[in-house]
C-alpha cells in the first residue's frame, strides 16, 4: 500500500517509469457561471529585468469569467483578486 501511495508523488529510480513534473492551479470553477483561469501576466517593460540580476519573476495573474444567462452583457471578463484568496 505504501509503494502504490508513492507511485505519483515521489520520483522512482525506474528508468521505465515516468517521469514527474511539478504543476501549479491555472484554473478554478467555482459555479456553473463562473470560473478563474491564470495566467503568466505580461511583463511591463519599466519591470523588465534589463540588467540581468534575477530580481524580476513572471507573475500570474488571474482573471475571472462569469457567464450570465440573462442581461445586457451575457459574459463578463476581468482581472480579479484571487490570487490572495488561494495564497499564490
């Protein structure tokens, strides 16, 4: 039981098993109407990391989708805070 827990979740000598790769959320649907989706934000170019030290990291950034089945505007499409609700 305890081989099979690990079979996933921890890398094997087994040069026949897969390898594994680290992934991170890019997508939450929390209704039927509504969703986030990451994404890596568009660096700005007064950011960018012209002299080469490292200290600029891509950011996410998330957007939030919310279709409504009635109204003037049926989706709505924007920028969203929650990033700091799920702690990235």
């Amino acid at each position: 039981m305890r081989q099979l827990s690990k079979l996933y979740t921890e890398p094997s000598n087994n040069p026949f098993e897969p390898k594994l790769h680290a992934y991170s959320l890019r997508g939450v649907s929390i209704s039927k109407n509504t969703m986030y989706v990451c994404r890596r934000a568009e660096p700005d170019l007064i950011d960018m990391d012209l002299d080469g030290d490292g200290e600029n990291a891509k950011s996410d950034q998330w957007w939030r989708i919310h279709y409504a089945p009635m109204g003037a505007s049926p989706v709505t499409v924007e920028v969203s805070g929650f990033h700091s609700l799920v702690g990235l």
